[in-house]
C-alpha cells in the first residue's frame, strides 16, 4: 500500500494565491500530489536535467520528490522546472521503465 503523501504546507483562506489558485505553478502542482512524476530542470543556461519521482509536497518555491530507486526526498528549486511530466497511468505501460 503506497504511502499518504507528506503534507508540510498547510492551507488555509490565508494563504497566498500562488498555492491555491491552479493559474500559477505551484497550485497546480499541489493538484498532482501523489503521482508519479519526471521533471525537468534547466541548470545554467543550456543544461538539462531531470528527475523522476512521486510528488510528496509543493511549497511556493520548491517541490519535494521522493525519489523512486532509493525512497530519498529530494528538494527541487520550482523556478528551475521547465517541464514537467505527470504519469496517468505509471504501470499500465513502462516505457523508459517509469511509466512515461
């Protein structure tokens, strides 16, 4: 049975809009809390990289990952993501062996 997903940023009718309106970054991310997913970070000018992970909890400046081969939370800079790819179905099909 998968884990409940760690939830360290409490939302209230204070909170800022950035994590609660889906328009910005953050609030749609916090939409997909749970699932499976491969980010993509730009690193400098012109280097990508990525990582691949379940989604645990996203704050207004970063996103924490757990990754998948060694179950380490990974704390990711949200203003580095350039793409983000969400698995809607991760084991009906295992391309590139996540999902995706």
């Amino acid at each position: 049975m998968p884990e409940e997903p760690i939830r360290r940023v409490q939302i209230d009718e204070n909170s800022p809009e950035i994590i609660t309106n889906d328009m910005y970054t953050p609030a749609f991310l916090r939409e997909q809390i749970g699932k499976l997913i491969r980010v993509e970070f730009l690193i400098g000018t012109n280097n990508l990289t990525d990582r691949i992970g379940i989604l645990e909890d996203v704050g207004v400046s970063y996103i924490l990952l757990r990754a998948v081969e060694s179950g380490n939370l990974l704390y990711c800079d949200i203003y580095a993501i350039k793409f983000v790819t969400i698995a809607e179905n991760p084991y009906r099909r295992a391309n590139f062996g996540y999902g995706f």
